[in-house]
C-alpha cells in the first residue's frame, strides 16, 4: 500500500550497459540479509554415451499483451490542462532520434538530454503525449515530478565511531558519493579530499534555473558541484547548504569516515515560484536529474571505490516495500546494479513520524535509515516500522555548511549519512568482503531497539561501529514502547512556539472579501542554527512532523473548521504549523499540488472552500481528510479510491459526487 507525497516520485532508471572501474566486482551482489547457498562441485563419472530420446518441443511462452497508448501514459497526466513536462522511457536508447521526430509531429517539445539515455524529456499537452504514447518505440510516458532535501559531536561516540578511529580507519581508501544540493569545496571539512564533482540541473520549465557554475544544465568536472554560487542564494540565505552538511557527516574532517574520498553531485534547480515554493525561491530536483546523477555513480572511475551513495531524500510514503510498483521496480535496478559493484545505497527513511518509509528508502535493496537521539531513543519525528534496516544519530547533529561554518541540523537526512560514512570505515576494515555482508554485518552488531509499530513488535538495530569493527560486544536492546512521540498538549511541530493556542474565533460564514495572502514556507532545507565554528551552538528547531491531535483527544475538523485555521490568525493552529501540515499532504498525495497547488496558506483556504464545480468539491473534500490525517486524527484509506476519481481524464458528474461523499464521511 502506498500513499504518494510532495515534491518527491519514483525514479525510474534505465540502466546502461555496465562498465566498472578495476576494483568493481564483476559478480551481481545477492540482496542484503539473504544468504546464499553455496554448492559444491560434484565430479560425474566416466559412462558410455547413452542414446537419449528427443526431448519434446516446448511451447514458446505467453506472449504479453501489448499496453495500449492510455496504459502507457500514467494515470492525471495533463487532465486539467495545459502542458505537462514529462519522462518518455524507451524501448531502445537508439531511438531517441525517431521518437523525437514523432514528438515534433505531434506539436511534442523536445527538451534536451543525452542520446545515450533510455529516457527523454518532453513538454505536452495530455492529448499530445497520447498521441506521442502510440509510438511502439515508447514503453510509457510519466510526470518528471520535484524532489526537494528531506529536512534536517555526542553522535560519533554513541555509534563507536571515535574508538574506530582510534584504532587508525578512518576511510583513507574508500570514497562516499553524496548527491544532494552540492558542496562548499573550500570548506577546512573537505580539504584534499574531494575526489570528482558533477552538475545535472535541469532548467527548461519556465522560472527555473540551473546551480551548475556554468549555467548549463550539466557540468561534469572542476567545481561542477560547487554550493556556493550566486543561484544558491536567496537574499543572505544560502539554500544549497543542505549538501554540505550531510558530506560533513559522512566523510567531513568531523564526521564518521574523516578519511574517506568525496564524490559530490549537485542535483537540484532553483525553482522560482512562488505558488510552489511558499516563497520567492526554492530548491527542486528533477527525477531526470536524478537518473543522470545516479547513472554518472554508477560508471565513475576514481582513485578510490566508492562505498556508498548518499540519497538524504525522499519521496510518496510506503508501508511495504515498493520493489514491483512502477516507482520502485526500475529504481531498484539500479540500486542493485550499484550493488554489483560493491557500492551500497543509503536513503534517508522521512521524517513523517510514519510506520513506514518514504520512496526509495522503500526498495528492499536500499539501506532504509531512521533517526535516533543522542539518548538512544528514537528520535519524535523519525518514519519507523519493518522497512527500516538501520536508526543512526540525527538529532542536533553539527556538521559543515557554506562560508567556512557549521550548524546543528536535526532529521533522516543527518542519519543517513552515518550510514554511508560507517560503510566506508566497514569496507577500509574488510575490503575483499561484498557490500551485502557488510550492511548485514551493521544490522546484526546494531543496538536493537524494540518498539511497536502497526500494532506488532519491531526490532530495529541502531548503528554500532564499536561492535561491527572495534570487536565491543553488542549492546543489550533498548526498549522504545510507547513509541516516542512530540509532548503531550502540543500540536505544533516547533517546540519554540510559546505563544500558545490561541481562544477559537466561531466559525465563519461567507469567505473574507479579500482573499488571504500566501505564507511563506520555510526555506527547503530547515536551517535551525547557523554559527560560525568558534561560537557556541543553538537548540535546533524541531523538524517537520505530523500532529498528535488524537492522543491528546481532539476530534477531526471540518472543511469549515479547517477554512478557520488557515485564514491568517484565526485559529488555534500557528501558521507554522499549518504550513508543515500542507507539506506533508502534499508529500502524501498526488493531487496536492500536481494538479492543485496548496502549498500556501492562501491558497490551501482558496481550495478548501471551493464550489465553483465537482473536481473543486472533491479537491476541498480531499484537502479536509488529509488535513486531518497530519494533525493526526485521520486514516488514509478512502483517499486511494477518491483520487483515482480526480485524477481521471473524464470523471463524470456522478462519480464525482459519490468520492466527495465519501470522503467527507471520514472526517466525520
């Protein structure tokens, strides 16, 4: 079962015939955590040739129904108009030039990519990608949707990190890819070690532009990946800092491997729009972006071999593993390709405080990480549950951002490259071992943490290098029930809010002449506290979670109720709260905002009260039920069934009433 969020989809991979570098080994890896028999050779003795009969004709095998072009096309491309930029997958990387051809016949923008890719990027209308989905050479045709940073000492110690480096592995011969927001390549953190750099940032929709040096959408070499070029910056606010802080973790002169080689890859565009980002500017990711990134990885051929890449992102949230959905499948061949060649993929689980992982942590080849405290308690905001192979240290965790400073971040994205960084440290200490033995080999020597999730018992280890490299004994499980959660009476998310609810105003009849402005978001990465190395650091701000209305009883609220919370300064709610909440429905659905963009205050009001026709009630109805869901008084169940009625391209009158009916049944 899967619930799609924000900015963030699958990302599918086509793979490319794999050339390794010298040290790759050649032989696929076996999934992690799954032993593999070995057979022993049997002599055959010497006998007679016997004449054998001929053995029958076996019957070729069913052929597959060919998908026609509406199958191909996925499911709301376009049907509410206007152009959509989307990701035409191909039979044959050699085809580009003819389906190109095609598109342009059908009025089908072609914008640029490489010819050597399975993959090619257009901009059209639904109508005309149908036409364009015809096309035998065209195995599907899909949204090239948004990914943004998922949202961000003591650490070291509690993981072991500083007895291994004690004992002289530090990751000198190992390298860690981190493809993220880019890197400040002068930072003291980084010095002599960073290996190659690369760019892919896609910039053909309108109001977007590329963070490569060059302006281009690619830069490969130099400092391709540099985080601090003028489109990183908004007013004194650098965004692409995000990328720095998670390579400081993993391989930063203070982070887990402070040896270790860095491959840094910036992925992201700047975004200028308002309506999508909450504020004047924002950082996205193309899932194309994305594919050349990873591809790049898979073929690079360094000084040192790559332990692991670093993915602190994250997309539609999962509650099993998403292997055979079409967002998962062609992502996780390339996750096993990676794997092939000794080269682990750690991604960050989210920081939805969600049983389950969000899209890729949720390919069962991934290492899914979740984050701990500094206590060894599961840290409030942290997805969890049997997806997640490890927790790792990700509250107030100090690593590099740009200009030469560190800052205390908080979230999976800090987790995650502990991970990456301790696979480095694991493959300097065992380098003939495959990179499955040594992820089983973290999870086996793992701190247990025994907690309950979907209403089972969980065992979830949390990262030990002490005991996976430095010979300490595993440590005893740590008991986590009842599941952590925010402190009871408090809905907002950031802790330092202390203005307290405010009295409930009574609710409003007609909408306010003048529609609400919107509210800016916080910035895409959650800068808590930027402080120069020699100053002293400040509590972190709490990351982005969902609500817990409902243990401290509160009820569902109505779409009128929801109308008062998001008018500016009339309800309970703090307009930071609410802003969270609209992030995470929009992580969590594929109306929001693919079709309808609520990601303001001014405009989640303007959709929440909508009449003007049958998409407009059901957009209000769905927007109500999944409000409800990040406060925390909410299933999702009966949101599947209504937006697959929404995303149709020709939902009749009818149907459309019966999935708003439905939905505004839950909320009661």
């Amino acid at each position: 079962m899967r619930f799609r969020p924000l900015f963030v989809t699958s990302i599918a991979l086509a793979l490319l015939p794999l050339a390794g570098p010298a040290y790759a080994d050649p032989t696929p890896a076996p999934t992690p955590g799954v032993t593999q028999p070995v057979t022993p050779p049997v002599t055959q003795p010497v006998t007679q040739p016997v004449t054998q009969p001929a053995p029958e004709e076996t019957p070729p095998p069913p052929q597959e129904t060919p998908k026609t072009p509406e199958e191909k096309v996925e499911e709301g491309l376009g049907v509410d108009g206007g152009t959509e930029r989307a990701i035409v997958e191909l039979t044959d990387p050699a085809q580009h030039a003819p389906v190109a051809t095609r598109a342009a016949a059908e009025s089908v923008d072609v914008l640029p990519q490489p010819q050597d890719q399975s993959f090619m990027v257009v901009e059209g209308t639904a109508a005309e990608l149908a036409k364009l989905a015809a096309d035998p050479r065209v195995s599907s045709i899909h949204r090239d949707r948004l990914y943004s940073p998922a949202e961000v000492t003591p650490n070291l110690s509690l993981i072991g990190a500083d007895q291994v480096h004690q004992g002289g592995n530090t990751g000198a011969n190992q390298a860690v890819a981190v493809i993220d927001t880019g890197i400040d390549v002068d930072h003291p953190w980084f010095q002599g070690r960073i290996l190659a750099q690369a760019c892919f940032s896609a910039t053909e929709d309108a109001g977007v532009e590329s963070l490569c040096p060059n302006n281009q959408p690619e830069q490969v070499g130099g400092d391709a990946a540099s985080a601090t070029t003028p489109k990183c910056l908004l007013g004194s606010v650098n965004m692409c800092d995000h990328g720095s802080h998670v390579a400081g973790i993993a391989a930063g002169t203070g982070g887990v491997a402070p040896g270790a080689g860095i491959v840094a890859v910036q992925v992201f565009s700047r975004i200028n729009d308002e309506d999508l980002c909450g504020e004047a500017a924002c950082l996205m990711a193309y899932e194309s972006s994305l594919r050349r990134a990873l591809e790049y990885v898979r073929d690079l051929n360094v000084a040192k071999p790559i332990a692991a890449v670093n993915l602190s992102l994250g997309g539609w949230l999962y509650d099993t593993n998403c292997d055979t959905e079409p967002e998962g499948a062609v992502f996780k061949e390339t996750i096993d390709a990676l794997l092939a060649k000794n080269i682990a993929t750690v991604v960050a689980a989210g920081n939805e405080y969600y049983e389950g992982v969000a899209h890729p942590a949720c390919v069962s080849t991934a290492v899914a990480v979740g984050a701990n405290d500094n206590e060894d308690r599961i840290a409030d905001f942290s997805n969890r549950g049997p997806l997640l192979d490890l927790f790792a240290p990700g509250v107030d965790i100090t690593s590099a951002v740009p200009d030469d400073a560190t800052a205390a971040y908080s979230g999976t994205s800090m987790s995650t490259p502990h991970v990456a960084g301790a696979l480095a440290l694991m493959r300097e200490a065992n380098p003939a071992a495959p990179m499955t033995e040594l992820i089983e080999k973290l999870k086996t020597t793992g701190r247990p943490y025994v907690y309950e999730a979907a209403g089972a018992q969980v065992t979830t280890p949390r990262l030990d290098l002490a005991a996976a490299i430095a010979g300490a004994t595993t440590q005893p499980p740590v008991s986590q029930s009842p599941a952590p959660e925010p402190p009871p009476g408090e809905l907002e998310p950031n802790p330092t809010d202390s203005s307290g609810p405010t009295p409930q105003p009574e609710e409003p009849g007609d909408q306010p002449s003048t529609p609400p402005s919107p509210v800016p978001l916080p910035t895409v990465t959650v800068t808590v506290t930027v402080t120069q190395t020699a100053a002293p650091a400040a509590p972190a701000a709490a990351v982005c979670t969902r609500g817990t209305a409902a243990g401290n009883g509160a009820t569902k609220l109505s779409a009128k109720k929801w109308a008062v919370e998001l008018h500016r300064s009339s309800g309970k709610l703090s307009d930071e709260t609410l802003t969270c909440y609209l992030k995470l429905v929009a992580k969590s659905s594929k109306v929001f905002p693919e079709l309808t963009k609520a990601s303001s205050l001014g405009k989640a009001y303007r959709v929440i009260r909508g009449t003007s026709s049958g998409k407009a009630k059901l957009d209000g109805a769905l927007l109500t039920a999944w409000l409800n869901w990040a406060h925390g008084t909410n299933g999702t169940k009966a949101l599947t069934a209504a937006e697959k009625v929404r995303l149709s391209s020709k939902p009749s009158a009818t149907a459309l009433k019966k999935a708003t009916t439905n939905i505004l049944k839950t909320v009661k």
